[in-house]
C-alpha cells in the first residue's frame, strides 16, 4: 500500500496535467520482480495510443524516484466496462449507475450491496438496494467497489 501511494502522489499530477484521470494503481509480486498496473481514464475512453503515452509519461519519473528496489514491469490499461470506484467523486460522477460494494464489515447485516447510486453526503455513498431501500455506507466501509455493466 506505500509504494502504491507513492506512486499515485508522483504520477497522479502528471497524468492529471495531460488530461488522464488516474483511477487506481496496483502493485502485485515480489521484491525484484513487481509488476505496477495503473489504470487510467479519459472522457473520450482510452485507446492502445493512450497507453502507450501514460507509459512514456510516467516510466522516468517512477525511476527517477527509485520506487522499485529491482527491476518492475510497467501496465497501463483502461478501467474497463465495470470500472473501479476508488473516490468519493467517482460515486457523484456516475450517480444513478448500477453498481457492486464489498464492505469491510457488515452494515445492517450485510458485506455486499448491490444497487443504484443515489449520490453521497459527506464522507458515504447513498445506494438504492431491492425495494427502493436506501442504504448510507460510510466510504472507509468500502474495500472494493466496482460500476456494474448493463445491457440495454
């Protein structure tokens, strides 16, 4: 989790400058062989071009910060169709969107909501479940939260 925090403090404003949102890094493997995967986002969506120039943006400046005590290997890929909700503005930017929570620990007897996003107030999210019921889950509930794609 600290070097993943690093690395969003050091990219996040260059990507930002150049008009991609950084939606959530992941570091995954050992000391010496790590892999860093960032995902990114733009209003117009995220091509192969895309990636490539996130990966020519932010490779110096990962090794020029010495992040990695070895060799890594850089991924840069879209968020996807059921993108990752990591900020609280990504639960009002995609208010009235399905959506699937994993919780820390249960919240009226529940882990896993899956419903509507009505919107936040101040630090939670406001889901409509089955029934038109409205659950509050406080943002440092969620463990994991994703859109949830819909067919129309």
């Amino acid at each position: 989790m600290e070097i993943e925090s690093a690395l969003v403090r050091l990219c996040e404003p260059v990507l930002s400058e150049a008009g991609y949102e950084l939606v959530r890094v992941e570091v995954v493997g050992v000391a010496g062989r790590r892999t860093a995967r960032f995902f990114i986002d733009t209003l117009g969506g995220v091509t192969l071009e895309d990636c490539t120039a996130v990966s020519r943006m932010i490779d110096p400046v990962i090794s020029r910060n010495r992040i990695f005590d070895g060799p890594y290997v850089l991924e840069i890929s879209s968020p996807g169709l059921e993108r990752p909700l990591v900020k609280l503005s990504d639960y009002q930017r995609f208010a009235g969107r399905k959506a699937r929570l994993k919780l820390r620990s249960p919240i009226q007897g529940r882990k896993r909501y899956t419903g509507r996003i009505q919107g936040t107030k101040h630090e939670s999210v406001i889901v409509e479940i089955e029934n038109g019921e409205l659950a509050n889950i406080p943002m440092e509930a969620i463990s994991r939260a994703n859109l949830v794609f819909e067919w129309k």
